[in-house]
C-alpha cells in the first residue's frame, strides 16, 4: 500500500505541474481568470483515486490564480475547495462508469455552480459577469479532457499502473 500512495503522490505532483503550466493558457474574459489549468485534473481521474485528483485540482486553480495576481484575493481559496470538491465528485462518477453524468455534472459545477458564492460574497453583478467566461473555460477544459482520457488510460492500462 505504501508504494500505491507514493505513486499516486508523485502522480499528482506531476498532474499539479501540468496545471501550472496550463494556468498560463488564459480564456480572455471580462472579470474571471480562466484558463486551461483544469484539463490535467479532469484527465487524472482516468488513472488517480478521486482524493489526488481533487488535490491536484486545488493546486491547479491556486497556480492559475497566482499567474494572474490573485485578482480575487483569499477568495481563491474557495475556489480551491470548490475544484477539489467538483474534481472529487468527477472523479467518483467516472469510477461508477457515469459517462454522460459526469461530464455533464462536470459543465454545470465547474461552469456554473462554483460562482454562486460569489454572488452572494462579492455582487450578483459579479456572478453574472463571471458566468459566461468560466462555462467557456470549462466547455474548452472538458473538450480537451475528453479527447486525450482515452489514450491516457490505454497508456496507463497497458503499462499496468494500479489506480486503486
């Protein structure tokens, strides 16, 4: 088990690196700062139990959020908590095998449902404004996620890298 957990550490590490450089591939926007720092979390999930791929998630989106001067603040960090939670829950629905679920659970949260906080923490205005650009970014995140997790998974598969 404990050679399991050091591969999966260092397999998040690695997918966190791949976040960080996709954080500096920004999807223009008005308020928000999108980018394709989710696409390495959301390929994890095809080889990494759904805890590391939710880890990986949070270290993406605080790396996005550091190449663009953290323009919310502290409030990344509920954003963080937000990826770790979607990509958690991704993860999970994938495992099951709930294809069309899971992609579009992952559309609705990640593209939607992560800025109702700020709705209610910062403005409606803010929320509205912040929409448009995140489901963007999620729909070009999950779009690259969905062509390269099958050829990631063969890979993984034929090199019999245990994700349990």
């Amino acid at each position: 088990m404990r050679k399991n957990n050091l591969r999966f550490i260092t397999l998040t590490a690695l997918i966190a690196a791949i976040c960080v450089i996709g954080s500096f591939i920004k999807v223009p926007g008005f308020i928000t700062t999108a980018a394709l720092d989710s696409a390495p979390a959301f390929i994890s999930v095809a080889f990494l139990p759904p805890l590391f791929s939710g880890i990986a998630a949070s270290l993406g989106h605080l790396a996005s959020a550091l190449t663009s001067g953290f323009p919310s603040g502290p409030l990344h960090l509920i954003i963080a908590i937000e990826m770790f939670i979607i990509v958690y829950i991704f993860n999970v629905l994938h495992k099951k095998g709930l294809n069309i679920i899971k992609w579009l659970f992952l559309i609705v949260a990640n593209g939607v449902l992560s800025a109702l906080p700020f709705y209610f923490l910062i403005s409606p205005a803010f929320f509205i404004g912040a929409v448009p650009n995140l489901l963007i970014a999620t729909i070009i995140n999950a779009v690259i996620s969905m062509v390269a997790m099958p050829i990631v998974a063969k890979v993984f598969n034929q090199r019999k890298v245990s994700n349990v």
